[in-house]
C-alpha cells in the first residue's frame, strides 16, 4: 500500500482528489490537510510515502511545505499540483526536492500514475510542463 498525503487549501479539491486516489486500490490517504503548515504537521506525524501538495496554499505555500517536509522525512517523495505551467513554478518545485508536478487540469489518472511513478523511484512530469524538468 502506498502512503499519500494531500494537501490542497480547497475542500472540493481534496475530497474528489482523495476519492481519486483510493478508488486506486493501493493507496492509502494518511493525510489532509488545508494548508503548508497542517502539511509538515501531518508528514512529521506520519512519514508518507508521497506527498501531494498544492504550490498555493495559505500560512505556508507548498514549495516551502515540501522542503520542510524532505528535511523531516528524506524518504517522502513530493509531487506539487498547480494550475500554472511556466518554466519558474516547475524549477521551483524541483529546488525544493519535488520529484513530479502535476497539473491541475490534468484527468485524476494521470496524478494516480504520477504516484506510481515515484513510488517506484522515478520521475513524474505532467507532458505540458516535461521540458521545464530537465
């Protein structure tokens, strides 16, 4: 089973990723969270296998989210969602030690496969923004 936490400042957002992600069958939400600060909490409190974070939440954003979140567990592996799809928000994602970006207009399957990805050790980039990664 692979361990997830998501964290996404709206309500809508997360539930219909959370049923997204369990309809899977191997991934297990340990996780939610509404904004960067209750994500750190709730990875320092259980250690995810992936975590996936929104880059724009309020009290903390998710590319600081993520960088406090490595620090504490080197083994969670981040994937950031946004809307935005320029060069800047992809690099700032992967400074941070983000391992994927998904867009979030991108069909639920394709965060499912994200997941897959890098719970097996490998890369994930939305096809739109795969250019800005290397």
């Amino acid at each position: 089973m692979i361990t997830v936490l998501l964290a996404d400042d709206h309500i809508m957002v997360r539930d219909g990723l959370r049923y997204i992600l369990e309809a899977a069958g191997d991934i297990q939400i340990i996780g939610l969270a509404s904004n960067g600060k209750e994500a750190v909490a709730q990875a320092l409190a259980n250690c995810p296998n992936i975590a996936v974070i929104d880059i724009s939440m309020p009290l903390m954003d998710g590319i600081e989210a993520a960088k406090q979140i490595l620090a504490m567990c080197p083994h969670t592996r981040v994937i950031t969602l946004s809307m935005y799809h320029t060069e800047e928000y992809v690099q700032r994602a992967i400074t941070a030690g983000a391992f994927g970006f998904v867009l979030k207009d991108a069909a639920g399957t394709e965060l499912v496969e994200a997941i897959h990805s890098l719970h097996a050790g490998k890369q994930y980039f939305s096809p739109q923004v795969a250019k800005y990664s290397s």
